[in-house]
C-alpha cells in the first residue's frame, strides 16, 4: 500500500523497486537510450556518469541488489529506516529505495528535484529521528557535509546536529577529504566512507573494507593479470600489499552487463577459470597491510608531469587540508613540464578563478614536496566558489581543466 507520509513520485518509484525485486518488470529511470532488451531477472536499469566516456545503460539483477542491501545492512549493525536526499535516477539513491523496501521500513524523502540545503535536510531528520528507534541512515555526497559543516560554522547548527543523532552517514560518489572527515567526526557524525560503482550495485567496500561476499584484487595497469588481493590469494601474498594497480572487485553485488554493450561487457567483467567474475575498474588502488584498500583515483587521471606519474588523490587531500576547501587536481599542458600539476579548492572568491597569493602557494608547495615529493607539490593554486560537477558529487575533471585553461587565457591575453 503507498506510504501516504511520501512525495507522490517517490511512492510510487519505492512500490515500483517493491515489484521489480518480486520478479516484476525492471525499473528505469531514466529514458532509455538504447533498444537493447533487457536480461531477465534486471531489478534496475541505471545509467553511469559518464566519467569513463559515454554513460552506459547497467543492468541490476534483484539477486545483487539484495545481497547489497543485507550486506550494507549487516555492517552497519541491522536494518533501519532510510532517509532519501539523492536523486532516484543514480545508483546510490536508488539503492537508499530498494534497502528501504528490503528493511521493510519508512523511507524518508524529500521532494523530487528540491535543492539541498543544512535546514531542509533538519526538516526531514529531526521528526524521523523522534518518531522511532529504529536506526536512521542517510547516503550523501561529500559536498553535502561540507556544506553542512560550514553552515554550523556559520551559526545554523540545525541540519549538522540532526545528523550526529543519525545512526549512519554513507558518505561516497566522490573521494572524502581527510580534513572534510575529521571535522565531521569532531561533530559527532557517524561517517561510513563507500566505494562503489554502478557496476556493483553501488557501494560495496565500507571504510577500505569490502562488504560481505565482495572480494577485491588489484591489476597492473594495461594488464589482465590480477596482482592478488583481499579476498583472492590472501592480502599477505607478496607484492599484494602496498603495490599500486588497478582495482578489480568480485562477488554477489555485480551488474550483469551493459545494455547493448557486449563489447563493453567484455572489457569490464571477467570471468575466471574457477568460475569468478570480476568487474575492472578504471581506478587505481593499494591494499594496506590490514588489507584495507586505498583508492588513489581514476587511472586516466594521473597527471604526468616531467615523466613522473602524480595521482591526484593524496595531493588533493593536502591541499583541502591545507586551504580548506574541497580541491581538484588536475592536469594543465605545459611546454616544460608536459603537464603541470594545478589545484583548485574550493573557498571565497570573487571571479570564476582567484590566485591564491605567493605565501600559500608557498606552504602548499612546502608541505607537498615535504610529504608526497616535489613533482606532486602544484605549480598554481586556484580558489573557486563551486567545482563543476557531473552526476550526484562528482567532479567534472575536464570543465577544471576548462576552467583554468579559461582564465589562463584571459590572463595571458590582458598582459598583451
């Protein structure tokens, strides 16, 4: 029966996910963009960001869906009631729908299409959290407690305080800041870090560690040969721990393909001798030697920088922690080096781009160079107010690059 307390179309989208997981016809979203059938036993049809090249059409069985949510649900210590902030149309808030209809418990929602902000996400929380025992978990983006954060700062403590009384906070779509996490671990948050993929049905590796029946193994990059890891000869094997490859994840929770994709299908999910399947990523990754794994970031990210290969993600998170804000790092073509190594983070500014001034580049290159070396310490530092992003708090890498090739341009043009 619809839940009455529901925007309309959530109503119906959760009774819609309730049919598809009993064997009903799939849920998509999104229009389709190809006339490719769709296999038998797919629960939901989603569509990826894009940030591999052109989105893709996954198919979700119910059987991954549902080992995803009773995994999700056993590491966070039993189900609770879910708490929908994400658009329905991406893999992580559907999944918020479908573990809600597993639970069998009230999914809190707010408004198809309503803008985020630290008081309206108090509006949802504060009578959901009084109105019953039930744990209550969210899923956000780390824009979102960034956001969150700075509104507490700023005197408008509401929407950060509902959410330390949550009993979980998913936090994924995009790597989280060290500084961003400590802070919100300082207010009392109770932060899950997850990585995940539409591909694996979302989130399937909670603070480095994978969820139940999820194994992971890492690849030499350009390679099909995986290099060992948790969960595929053991995460003690020699050269498995500390090497850096491409991360390549397994179990109960994969999609199982691309509609109209058999090529793509092939290059991304393998199978072994012993029967396995695995779905590449386009990430790189190390096991540390708890077997929990790092995520270094996209393998077509890495910036190349006087022949030196510089992953963005450690000196991204130096810089947020230095400069305060959320920091991309990307690639800018550069006739001495190649590439050079430019940060943008986000913080006041009073154009698209604003220099930081000679003393904090300073720091950030002294700091860098001390703790990663001296070709990932940034050649520039920019300030932004917002960075470009594609899909539900994900940085658009190439509208960085656009950004900064833009005012550099301008620059170069107004000094004659």
């Amino acid at each position: 029966m619809p839940d009455p307390s529901l925007p309309l179309a959530v109503g119906a989208l959760r009774d819609a996910v309730r049919d598809a997981l009993d064997g009903g016809p799939a849920v998509v979203p999104l229009p389709r963009t190809t006339a490719a059938p769709v296999p038998a036993g797919t629960a939901l049809v989603v569509r990826t960001s894009g940030s591999t090249g052109t989105p893709r059409e996954v198919a979700l069985p119910a059987a991954a869906l549902r080992a995803s949510a009773a995994a999700t649900h056993a590491r966070l210590g039993g189900p609770g009631r879910w708490v929908l902030t994400l658009p329905a149309t991406h893999v992580a808030g559907l999944q918020v729908v479908v573990r809600s209809v597993l639970a069998d418990t009230p999914l809190v929602a707010a408004e198809p299409g309503a803008r985020f902000a630290p008081d309206g996400l108090a509006d949802l929380l504060e009578p959901a959290l009084d109105a019953g025992d039930a744990p209550l978990y969210v899923s956000l983006v780390p824009t979102q407690v960034h956001r969150l954060l700075e509104a507490a700062r700023d005197g408008a403590p509401r929407g950060l305080a509902a959410l330390a009384r949550c009993g979980a906070v998913l936090l994924g779509g995009a790597a989280s800041p060290p500084a961003l996490l400590r802070r919100a671990a300082e207010a009392g948050v109770r932060v899950v870090t997850t990585y995940g993929m539409s591909e694996t049905a979302g989130g399937c590796v909670y603070d480095g560690v994978p969820l139940s029946g999820v194994r992971v193994r890492l690849a030499p990059p350009g390679s099909s040969e995986p290099q060992g890891g948790l969960g595929h000869r053991g995460a003690d094997e020699p050269g498995a721990v500390g090497v850096v490859g491409v991360v390549e994840l397994g179990g109960p929770t994969l999609a199982t393909g691309y509609l109209g994709g058999d090529d793509a299908t092939a290059a991304a999910f393998r199978t072994d001798d012993d029967g396995a399947r695995w779905f590449r990523t386009s990430d790189l990754g190390r096991l540390h030697p708890d077997g929990r794994l790092e995520v270094l970031g996209r393998a077509d990210d890495v910036v190349v920088t006087g022949g030196v290969n510089v992953a963005p993600a450690p000196v991204e998170a130096l810089v947020g922690e230095l400069c305060g804000g959320e920091a991309c790092v990307v690639g800018v073509p550069d006739p001495e080096w190649g590439q050079a190594v430019v940060a943008v983070v986000t913080g006041p500014a009073s154009s698209a781009l604003d220099v930081v001034d000679d003393t904090e580049l300073a720091r950030v290159r002294s700091v860098a160079t001390t703790r990663l070396g001296a070709p990932s310490a940034p050649r520039r530092v920019y300030r932004t107010a917002a960075l470009p992003l594609r899909g539900p708090g994900k940085v658009d890498r190439n509208g960085v690059v656009a950004l900064v090739l833009a005012h550099e341009q301008h620059v170069h043009e107004a000094r004659g």
